[in-house]
C-alpha cells in the first residue's frame, strides 16, 4: 500500500511559489546584494579589505604556551617590531665600508619610531669584536664576512605609522646593503613571513577559483547539454564566493582569521553552491517535464512554472536543507575547540553554508523560472527509469556480499597508514622551498643559530638568581644543548626574564617535544611558563584530546537525529555514519602516505616535513564528514521519497540511484576541481587539505555511495526501515518527509 503522502501546502513550497511569481525581483535583489558583498570584501566601502585583515602564523590555542607568548610580548620581546638584514661576502673590515655602513646606521637611529639598531660593523673593532660573534659570519677566503643588521621599532606606534618607518627604513637598509660591498643580501621579519604566507594564500585562492569557474562550466555543459542550464549553477556560485567574502570580512573584524581558513571557506562555498545549483536545476526540469508530461510549453504556461518551481523548492529545497544542516553540523563540531584558528574555521564554514542554503532556495530557482523554455529545449517528455546507474544498481544487487567485501577490504586497507600518523605544526616550511622569506628564515637559523629563535622558552617574573642557578641545571637535560638567560624587559612592574633553551633536534624534533614534557612534569623550581613551538603542538594537541569526543559525540547524535527525522529509520543513519568513518579514515590513510611518508612530492611539488600539519586531520574530519552526508543525503531523499510511494527498497534503491546518480557524480566531480585548486596551491597546509579532501569526496561518490549504499540496502532489504515503536511514532509526529 502507497505511503505517499497527499500534496500540501508547506513552507518551502510557499517560498517556491513566491519566488517563481517575482523571479526579476529576486534576481535584482541579489544583483545589488553581491555587488555590496565583493565591495565590502574587497575595501571599497571601508577602505580595509578582507585581505588586510587576517593573519597567519603558528596555530596556537589557549594554554600554557599562549601565556608565555602573551607575557614576552607584555614585556616588550614581540618580535612582529624588527626587520633584519642579512649580508653576505662582505668585505667588512675595510675602513670605508665600515664608513659607508654607519652613516646608513646612524640615519636609521636618528628615524622617528625606531626603538633600536645593532650592527656590528660600528664597533670598535667591527666584526672581529667578541661582542659582535652572534651577529657575524666568518666565511672562507678574501677577508670576506657575513653579517646582521637588525632594526627594533619603538612599541605605541599606529599601524600607519609603523608602516611608514618601514618604509623609510627599508631605504637606509638598501643602503647598508650598498655600503657592504657584499655578494648578496637577503631581507626578513615576522612581518615580512605573514604578509607572504597571506599573499599566497590569496594568489593560491584566485587561481584555484580562476580554474574551478570555468572548468565546472564546461562540466555542466556537458551534463546538462546546454550553456544557459549550465550557466545558473555559476550564477549562484558567484553569489556565494561574494557572500562569502563578506561573510569572512565581518568575522575577521571580532576573531583573529587565518588566511587559510579564508581559502577553505571560501572555495567549500564556491562548491557546495555548485553543487546545490545542480540539484534545483536538474530537479527543476524534472518537475516541469512531470507537468507537462509531454505536451509543449504554451504561452499561457505561466502557471506551470510558478507550480514548477514551488515543488523544485519544496522538493529539492528539502534536500539542499537537510543536506546544509547536516554540514553545518558537521562544521560546528570545530567549535568545541578552544583554538582561534578551529573556532574561525567552523563559525565562518556555517555561515557560509547557511548562505549557499540561501542562495540555492532563491536565486537559483528565480533564474530557473526565468528561463523555463531555454531550460527545456524543447523536450517534455519525462526521463526514463533505466540507465547506468540503474544497471549498476542492479549489478550490485545480484551480488552484494562479494561488493561489500572488497569495497571494505579496499578502504580498510588505504585507512591503515593513519593509524602511524604523526603531526607537526610548520613555520616557513609552509612555503614552497623558493620562497624569499623560507630562505631567508632558514639561512639565519643555520648561519647564525644565537640569533634565530630558541627552540624552548621557559619564562618568569622571578628573580635572577634563582633563575640563572636553575638555567646551569638544565642544560644537563636530555636533548638540552644550551641555556641562556635573556632580560626580556618590565610588565605590570616586574622584570620578565626567558631561559632560552636550545636542543638537539630543532624546535619540533621529538627531543624538543620530550623537554617541553619533561619541564611541565617537573617544573622548575620558581613560577614560569613553558613556550616554543612544541610546547604549541603540545597545548593543540591536548586541547583537541580533552574536547573530540564531546565534539565528536555532539555531531554523530544530531547527524542521527537528522538522518532519523529524514527516513524513519534507526540502522540507515547509523550504517551511514559507520560508511563515513570508513571512507574518511581512507582519505587520512593516503595524506599521511602522500605528505608523511613524502610520496608524489615531485608530482604534487611540495617537500614533505615527515608529517601531517596537526590541524589537517581535524579540519578535513569535519569538512570531509559535511561533504560525505552531503552526497548521502542527495542519495537518501530520492530512496525515502520513492520508497515512501511504497516502491520495495530494491527498486526503491535502483530507481533512487538512477535518479540521483547522475547529480551525485556531477556534483563530486565539481567539487573535485573545486578543491583541485587546493592541491595546486603552494602553502602546504592547503595543499594537504586540498588533498585529503579530493581523496574524500572521489572514494564517497565512487565506492561508498554507488556501491557499498546499494550493497549493503539489498542485504539488509526491510530491516533498513526499521526502529522501534516509539521512535516510530517520533516520526510519525516530528519526521519530515514528503
């Protein structure tokens, strides 16, 4: 007996209709909207775009580390004030290059907002003073030195301002370089680092949307035959990447923004607006050929349309909501964490869903009402039941045992390299090998290792003798190499002090990671901090230990509830969270083969760290997960919908994949190229997430959703609907169906 469910008037369809009435109104609406959002985003309105407004660095949650960080810099020891010159082959103790390079010396301390200079060049003996040994180079041959010029700025100064002095500095700098006589010269600061890293985020960004555009565009030619259908989806993408733009201009104005959380945000809008385009506008055509059912597109159709488009809402729109919930869910699940960078990456994902929801539910089918006939092309006969997908469904049926073992076996074992993962949390070995400040920052930590950043830093309020008494002890720790006590400078009136500790394996080498373990298990024997790199890795580490499982545990119970109110079904939500924990640990499997082990570095041009960038594996969990549900719900509300017209869930499920089947492939081969921007990219991080991502949605779309769903529907037949009586009657209450 049929349990479809008579038509009705419900929210969506009323929207639908409203939309198919005023389709000009809405796309005028829009036009003017995005408009404002590129302008917003792009500084127009504010003067102050969205790219001069993020950050990027080293990934740090609150902890112990943090506080160290906070305290230095009370203290005067931010280090984002200075630039630092690096001269190389100079002939530094001729008398005139010594002339040259203090008259650029002494312009520089007679700037306004310059805090400091050293050079050791204006010594009394210059660079073969004892006083100068950290700051000079002693190379082979010729009398010839290396040497280091560095600048500190005074602390108050306004953003402009310390822009200016910059400026002006950077032109005595030249000068300095000049004077040297030197073979070369390379230029650094923290500043300099973080403005290349967003830079090329911003670069990695425009070329992975400026290939994903046009390439999805030629894909939805040729799936729906025609530039016009093909041409809304993009429409509707525009709006997002806009939207989003806007979107994370505003949150970069409240939270620190990271400059690869802007590229992820934005290009996961980019395709899931694509793919929610392809739904409404395929579903669209399905429902006007429906109405139609053969006879041709009169003049007076004005109706069917406006009738056309409220089901495509009602209908699809369904689908786009249920499938954004469920996304948002999954990116939510990042705000259980307490670090800046995961909280910015799930508040700024779920509002940029929640606009992709908009937009699909909107603009897409306002420009679908408008171009009804084109749309057509003349042809109003409905799709046949049979096809591809159809036969494939059907193949899978006849032997479903056999598909589900090998499709387990293959993901079982691609998973098993994720079980050895290691994570790491880069500095510059997030550029390419070829960046300027990648070289400049590794040539100063080997040329001049005293003046390169120590790889652990315990620092304190307390008094100096104790301090310098436990610094002679500590270098009798294992991996210690050095000790060095630094006067930092004064905060809320006490003398801030830093045990400088320098290992044997560099700042994230595992010695370095079993000190800072060491230091916080048996502290030193006065109030201090533990900072450094490792001691970050350490606190994000820990931070994303105390918090998965209420994250994990909050997201699987509201993609239950969600998947439950969906179909009715207790075992369809739980096996479609066990398949996408399958096929996400698959993809991690890979990325720790790929970046970890250092395959395919030459295909994919990046040089492996011997691990995976620590907040990689969280970020595509969640973003992995999103996408995964994603597709699993545009497979699961044809099968429910059919199956709620009382088809059997064989049929059901062959009817649901042949249906859906197409959308499903079109839509994971868009956000495919999407995210192929990603693996093109030259921040490493980005890479790594463009990769894992790619793998994700290439295993769910292939083996999970065309062969494992239908395998593993036909062994288990009716008992995929089952649940007990009083969930049943939940449904029966809360359940949204057809």
């Amino acid at each position: 007996m049929s349990r479809h469910r008579a038509p009705r008037s419900t929210l969506l369809h009323r929207l639908g209709t409203g939309v198919g009435r005023h389709p000009r109104t809405v796309v005028g609406t829009w036009l003017v909207l995005v408009v404002a959002f590129f302008a917003l985003a792009l500084g127009g309105v504010t003067g102050t775009g969205l790219f001069d407004q993020l950050s990027s660095g080293e990934i740090t949650t609150p902890g112990e580390a943090q506080d160290a960080r906070e305290l230095l810099v009370d203290a005067g020891g931010g280090d984002l004030a200075s630039d630092t010159l690096m001269v190389s082959g100079s002939p530094a103790t001729d008398p005139f290059v010594r002339k040259g390079v203090a008259e650029a010396i002494q312009r520089i301390h007679e700037m306004d907002g310059v805090e400091s200079v050293i050079n050791p060049l204006v010594l009394e003996d210059g660079v073969e003073d004892p006083k100068a040994a950290p700051l000079v180079l002693d190379e082979p041959g010729d009398d010839r030195y290396g040497f280091l010029t560095v600048v500190e700025y005074e602390d108050g100064l306004t953003d402009e301002q310390l822009e200016q002095v910059r400026r002006d500095v950077d032109v005595q700098l030249t000068q300095v370089a000049v004077a040297s006589q030197g073979t070369d010269s390379q230029r650094g600061s923290l500043k300099r680092l973080i403005d290349e890293v967003v830079g090329q985020v911003e670069t990695d960004m425009k070329v992975g949307e400026g290939l994903a555009l046009p390439f999805s565009f030629v894909v939805m030619v040729v799936v729906f035959g025609g530039f016009l259908a093909a041409g809304i989806p993009i429409a509707g993408a525009i709006a997002s990447i806009g939207g989003a733009l806007a979107s994370l201009w505003g949150f970069s104005h409240v939270i620190d923004l990271d400059a690869t959380v802007v590229n992820i945000v934005s290009v996961l809008g980019l395709g899931l607006c694509i793919d929610y385009g392809l739904l409404v506008v395929s579903r669209f055509r399905e429902e006007m050929r429906d109405l139609l059912d053969g006879a041709p597109l009169g003049e007076d159709s004005r109706a069917l349309v406006v009738e056309a488009t409220g089901r495509t809402v009602d209908r699809a729109g369904r689908t786009v909501v249920f499938s954004a919930v469920t996304v948002a869910i999954a990116l939510s699940g990042l705000l259980f964490f307490p670090s800046v960078f995961m909280r910015a990456a799930g508040a700024a994902g779920v509002s940029v869903v929640v606009l992709c929801l908009v937009v699909a539910t909107t603009l897409i089918p306002a420009l679908c009402a408008m171009s009804a006939r084109r749309l057509l092309r003349g042809r109003t006969d409905r799709a046949p039941d049979t096809g591809l997908f159809a036969s494939l469904a059907s193949t899978v049926q006849r032997a479903p045992w056999l598909v589900m073992a090998l499709v387990l076996a293959a993901l079982v074992a691609m998973a098993l390299p994720a079980t050895r993962m290691e994570v790491t949390s880069s500095g510059v070995e997030l550029l390419p090998t070829d960046s300027e400040q990648r070289q400049f920052f590794e040539d100063l930590g080997e040329d001049y290792p005293l003046l390169a950043a120590p790889d652990v830093r315990v620092v304190t309020d307390s008094g100096s003798s104790e301090v310098r008494d436990w610094a002679e002890e500590a270098t009798d720790l294992p991996g210690v190499e050095s000790a060095e006590v630094v006067v930092v400078g004064k905060a809320d009136g006490e003398t801030v002090r830093s045990v400088d500790l320098r290992t044997t394996d560099g700042p994230l080498g595992p010695e370095t990671r079993d000190v800072v373990t060491q230091l916080r298990d048996e502290r030193p024997p006065f109030d201090a901090v533990v900072g450094g790199q490792a001691a970050d890795l350490a606190d994000f580490t820990g931070s994303i230990a105390d918090n998965a499982a209420l994250a994990i545990g909050t997201v699987i119970l509201a993609t239950f509830v969600l998947l439950f109110l969906m179909t009715g079904s207790v075992v369809v939500p739980v096996k479609a969270l066990l398949m996408n924990v399958v096929s996400l640990g698959a993809s991690l499997g890979v990325l720790v083969w790929v970046f970890q082990d250092g395959h395919l570095e030459g295909l994919l041009g990046y040089s492996s760290v011997g691990a995976v960038e620590v907040s990689i594996p969280v970020l595509v969990l969640a973003f992995g997960f999103g996408l995964s549900m994603d597709y699993e719900v545009f497979l699961l509300s044809r099968i429910v919908e059919l199956h709620e017209r009382g088809h059997a869930t064989d049929d059901a499920v062959r009817l649901g994949l042949q249906r859906s089947g197409k959308i499903i492939t079109s839509a994971a081969l868009l956000m495919i190229i999407v995210f192929t921007g990603f693996v093109l990219a030259k921040v490493l991080a980005v890479k790594e997430t463009g990769v894992a991502l790619v793998l994700a949605i290439a295993i769910d779309a292939t083996l999970v959703r065309m062969l494992l769903v239908p395998a593993t529907m036909s062994v288990l037949g009716e008992w995929n609907w089952w649940a007990p009586k009083w969930m049943k009657g939940l449904h029966a209450r809360f359940g949204i169906t057809e």
